[in-house]
C-alpha cells in the first residue's frame, strides 16, 4: 500500500482503538446496567447512581492508565528537551 510506515501507523491506531474503545464499552455496559435498574427501582435513583460510581471510577483510573503507559512507551526521552 505504499509507505514504509504503513504497518506502524496500522498498529498504533489499532492500539489506540483498544485503549479507547474497551472503557468506552465497559461505560455502556454499566449505563445499561444502570438504566435497566433504575426502570424496576425508580424510587431508588441515587443508590443505583452511586454503586455505578465506584465501577465508573475504576473503569476511568484503567484507562488513564492504559493512555499512560502507551505514551510513555512510545515517547523517546534519550533526545532531551
């Protein structure tokens, strides 16, 4: 397809999809979890929004980290400045 860099540039999108993509399902799992509760507890609103938050915390904190890790492994810091 051209370019030497094709396959490099394939694998980092392909990484950064991953990275993205997992919490972004994970947050659709757990908002779809929450809604269908809230439809058979509604008069339980703020005790379903609050077990959802610690799983939403944890859940932000591994993505964090994941976008930590990948630009921490890919940064070159032998060039200074």
């Amino acid at each position: 397809m051209g370019g030497s860099l094709f396959g490099a540039a394939v694998t980092l999108i392909t990484i950064l999809v991953v990275i993205v993509g997992l919490p972004c399902v994970a947050v659709a799992w757990l908002g779809s979890k929450m809604i269908n509760r809230l439809g058979y507890y509604p008069s339980r609103t703020p005790a379903v929004q609050t077990s959802i938050f610690l799983q939403l915390l944890v859940i932000e904190i591994f993505s964090f980290t994941l976008l930590f890790l990948f630009y921490h492994i890919f940064v070159d810091y032998s060039k200074g400045g």
